[in-house]
C-alpha cells in the first residue's frame, strides 16, 4: 500500500479536526464556529509558515501528531450540558457567592448530557486508585437503542 503524500495528510488531519468539532460541538453554533474558525486559523497559519522544504518535515509531522491529539480528545473527552429549565436536582451542594458570575438558576439545576459513541467512559476505580492514566479504562456500551 503506498504512503500518504504529505498533502494528503495535512488535508486528512485538517477535515478529521473538523469532523471532531462537528461532534464536540453539535448544537452550539456559537462554540461550533469558534472552533472550527480556529481550526483554519491553524492551519493557514502552518499553510504560511511551512514549505515542503526537508527542514520543515519534522515540524509538520510535530503538527499533524498534534493535531490528530486535539481531534481525539475533542471526540472522545468534550461533554456538553445543557441546563434543563424547570428540573431542579433534589441535592444541592453547590454554594453561591453573591459576587460569582453563576447563574442563580443554575444552582442545583439539572442538567442533560450529550454524551455520543465515541465519548471515553472512564470508571472511578481510575481515579481513586491513584493512576495518572485513563488508557485502558473506557467502559463498552452497546449504542443500538
């Protein structure tokens, strides 16, 4: 099988980065278009400051191995919520400070997660064992509902 061109991989790396927005981001237009703007930003940036020159391989593939970690958490580690007017939670722990930016009506609120097949489920076990890692721990779910 023959290798990527180096253009075909920019472009590869560039619409999978725009792909995990669209996953990320989904119903948020205002954070949606911030993202995928910076996403271009990016890559017009490393578009000017980057020549097919030898020198500048190893910096294009430092980017492209960035890039691909950026799409993979954006795919597998952004939840977005979206507070649920009327519902509030029966536990309210939460404290507000009358100088604090926080909503009044967000205070004990109840909130709906959009969480999508290919976000990373991790268990607590990770976290109260002490790892620094969470490879290997995503939980395997059956999406067909």
């Amino acid at each position: 099988m023959a290798t990527m061109s180096r253009r075909q991989q920019v472009l590869s790396s560039y619409r999978a980065l725009l792909r995990a927005t669209r996953n990320a981001f989904d119903g948020d237009h205002r954070v949606f278009t911030a993202a995928r703007q910076q996403v271009r930003q990016g890559y017009e940036t490393g578009r000017n400051e980057l020549t097919s020159d030898p020198k500048d391989c190893h910096e294009i593939d430092k980017r492209l191995e960035h890039a691909s970690g950026v799409a993979l958490l954006l795919r597998s580690n952004i939840v977005q919520g979206e507070l649920q007017p009327g519902k509030t939670s029966k536990e309210n722990t939460a404290t507000v400070d009358p100088g604090d930016s926080v909503a009044q009506s967000e205070v004990g609120g109840v909130y709906k997660l959009r969480i999508h097949k290919h976000t990373e489920l991790g268990d607590n076990e990770a976290v109260k064992g002490g790892k620094t890692s969470l490879a290997g721990t995503a939980k395997k779910i059956n999406w067909n509902y």
